[in-house]
C-alpha cells in the first residue's frame, strides 16, 4: 500500500515538475522525425560492424530525402561569394552552450529540440537564401537531419537543404575558422582561412 | 541508534537526488539517451518515460532524505533498479558483440546520469544501490525520520 502512494505521489510529483521547469519536455512532439521506419530497417539489416558511424549517417540522410554535403563541398561553400551576398547560409543545429563555445562563422543557431524559440527568426532567412548547410558535431549526430527536416515540414524547399555530416568536429580538425559567441560577432579562431 | 543504516538511507537518497537533478536538468540529453534503447517508437510514451523518470528519482531522494515512507520508496527503488541494470547490461552486451571488445571495456553512457562509464563500474555501482535499497526495506533505523511509515500500523 505504502508503494502504490509512493509510486502514485512520485509520478503526479514528476509530470508537476517537468510541466513547471522552463525545461520540461513537450510530451506529445516528436523530438526524433529523421528516425522513421525506413532507418529503423537500416538497424536490422545491417550489421552494426558493417556500418561506420558516418556511413550509417549518410544512409538516413538519403532515406529521408534529404542531401549531403563533405568537408570539401562545405569549405567551397563557405568561400563561395554566395555566402558573403547571404545566398547560402549555414546552420549550427547544436544547443546554445555549444554554440556559443564555437560555430562556423556566421552560421546561424537553430535548436531543433526547442523551434519554438528560433523558427520565428531563422525562417525569413532561409526563405531568402539558395542553400542552407546544417551541421550538428559529426560523427553520429544526426540533429542535423531534425534540424532540416523541422524547416522542411515549415515549408523550406528541399532542395535547398544540405546536411554537412562531418560537422563541426571535422571543421575544427581541419583547422578551419570558428567563431565564438553570437552569429557575426567577428571573435574569430583558427588559422587556416 | 543504528546509524549505519540511517547513514545508508541519507547515501541513496543523496544519490538518486542528484542522479535524477543532473538528468532533470537535462532533459533533452536524457532523451536521448533513452532513445538509443529502442523501448518504444511512441513518442508521447518515450517523451512521458524521459520527462518523467528524473523528477520521480528526484522526488525519490528527498522521500530519503526526510525519511518518509522509508520502506514503501526503498522498495519502489529496488522493482526499478533491478530491470534498469538489466536494460543496462543488455545494452552493453550488444555494444560488446558489435565491437567485438571485452565486456569490461565497454563504455557508454547508461543515461544514469552519472556520464560514460566502464560498464563492469556501472553494474558494480547499480549492485550496490540494489543492495543499500534492499537493506533499509528492513525496516531499522527509523531514528532521524519524519514519517518512517506513511501508513501506521493499529496498536494493541
């Protein structure tokens, strides 16, 4: 008996807390829309062994429709006079913590696990832009792939969207530049322009 | 005054206090993690598991820490460490298969809250938990306590 009121007072207790807490999870969305049936079949019929991190990536990535890009096409991109004219722009699909530590200069910031509280400003954006390049950390990070598939579903074309798999673990390897703090700050790191 | 067993219900209470903050914290980076264990495709039901487990761990630890309705929340502790360390250790044996490395090397992170660890640290951590869980369901060390029972038994 004395259970059953634990369990009965701790659950009402938990729901309270995770409605209250500006943290709390929206329990009916969907936080994971890049994992549907089709890569779930990607699990059971490939052995993990058989498929590297990346490459199991890039498979959901295709299965969902959606387009990649390698560390090469995103560094031509980025040096593209597109970029500058702000007819491509890229997207740091990282939380806010990660960020602010660094970002691919210029990129703009997009939590795909709370849209709420950036669709409103990066919209516009990418109606305006040609391309959009979304990275998260690489590896198997696939926040990349949520991120685009959120702003396909909110009406950005498709083939506007392009998924830069490495991500900001391979721009760093690379020495490539990043930058700090808020979007244009101009604080910039790393030595190979 | 059995202070050993009043010093073990203040340890598991302070433990799952702050295994279940760190994750309630978080409560994203525990979804995900939840996630990765492949309980269900429902996500209002994956959401619910996610947002809700830390708060009750939580809610859990201060129950401890007061002492109230000590053996009811040891016992409730217990019926979730034991499938939790199974779920733990199954995860790892698949990661051991595919990696094909000795089960003690496997590391991950188990979504305890407690960050990667060596899985063969984990299990001996959750062991032990199970253990202080199971040793206050005997009912001493009630001194220190705010409410020991919720529910008082009829005197004689």
């Amino acid at each position: 008996m004395e259970v059953l009121l634990v369990a009965i007072a701790g659950i009402a207790f938990a729901f309270a807390a995770n409605q209250i807490s500006p943290r709390g999870l929206a329990l009916t969305r969907n936080y994971f829309p890049a994992k549907n049936s089709h890569t779930t079949a990607l699990t059971t019929n490939a052995t993990p062994a058989a498929l590297s991190p990346a490459q199991f990536l890039a498979a959901q990535i295709k299965e969902n429709g959606l387009q990649s890009v390698d560390g090469d096409q995103a560094v031509k991109l980025f040096h593209d006079p597109r970029f500058k004219q702000n007819g491509i722009v890229f997207i740091d699909a990282r939380d806010e913590s990660h960020y602010q530590e660094g970002h691919i200069p210029g990129a703009c910031e997009f939590d795909p696990y709370h849209p709420d509280k950036y669709l409103a400003a990066i919209l516009p954006i990418c109606r305006a832009v040609e391309q959009i390049v979304i990275y998260c950390n690489g590896g198997d990070c696939d926040d990349s792939e949520t991120a685009a598939i959120l702003l396909r579903n909110a009406g950005i074309a498709n083939q506007k969207l392009f998924i830069y798999g490495g991500g900001i673990m391979e721009w760093t390897n690379n020495s490539l530049p990043v930058e700090t703090g808020a979007r244009n700050s101009k604080s910039l790191h790393g030595t190979n322009k | 005054m059995d202070i050993f067993t009043v010093l073990a219900r203040w340890l598991l209470g302070a433990t799952f206090l702050y295994l279940g903050l760190n994750k309630a914290l978080h409560p994203v980076d525990f979804l995900k993690l939840v996630q990765q264990y492949d309980l269900t495709q429902n996500a209002p039901l994956l959401n619910s598991i996610a947002a809700g487990l830390p708060w009750f761990e939580v809610f859990c630890g201060l129950l401890l820490l007061a002492g109230v309705a000590v053996r009811g929340t040891s016992l409730t502790l217990t019926v979730m460490l034991v499938p939790f360390t199974l779920l733990v250790l199954h995860r790892a044996l698949l990661l051991q298969a595919a990696l094909n490395i000795p089960f003690c090397a496997v590391k991950f992170d188990c979504g305890c809250g407690t960050g990667e660890e060596f899985i063969c640290r984990k299990l001996l951590e959750n062991f032990l938990l199970i253990l202080l869980s199971v040793w206050l369901l005997v009912g001493r060390g009630r001194q220190l306590s705010l409410r020991f029972s919720l529910i008082k038994s009829p005197s004689h």
